[in-house]
C-alpha cells in the first residue's frame, strides 16, 4: 500500500474536518466548546499522522460527545465522526 493512505483515515478526517467546521459555524454558547475544538485538534493531528491509537480515539469520541452534548444542529456530523472511530475497531484487551 505504499503510497496510499488508510481510506480509514482519510475518513476520519474528512468526519473531523466536517464536525470541526459546523461547530465553528454553530454561535450560541456552548460551555464546553473549547474541550470539543482541542479534542477535535488532538484527533486531527493523530490522523496526520497514521493510523491513530485506538484507545485514545475513544477517549477523544467520548470527550468530544460529552462536550457537544445533544446539540441536534451538530448530531449528525458528530455521528459521521463517531462511525469514522467505529471503523478502527476495539481497543486492545
């Protein structure tokens, strides 16, 4: 596969591009916004750079889940980068 990258993890970008975007784009307040953008980050540059740990890409869903809450105007683009996750599999043990 040289020279091609995991079509997982060019999803998982693509999924953390969108969600980063809509919630950029979403104004009202949300108290947790910073934990969302910096975990989002997080999981961008483990993208960047192969095929992430999946344990702490769980982590990262979870903080990021948490964070969003249920705000429905970013359900569906936090659902992409959840199925995106999902695709990596379990965690070890």
């Amino acid at each position: 596969m040289l020279g091609q990258e995991d079509p997982r993890v060019l999803g998982l970008r693509r999924a953390i591009t969108r969600l980063h975007r809509e919630l950029a784009g979403y104004r009202a307040r949300l108290a947790d916004r910073q934990i969302a953008e910096e975990e989002l980050a997080a999981v961008e540059t483990m993208a960047r750079e192969g095929v992430p740990e999946v344990a702490r890409l769980r982590g990262s869903l979870l903080l990021i889940a948490g964070a969003i809450g249920s705000v429905s105007a970013l359900s569906e683009a936090l659902t992409e980068v959840r199925k995106a996750v999902e695709l990596f599999g379990a965690p070890p043990g």
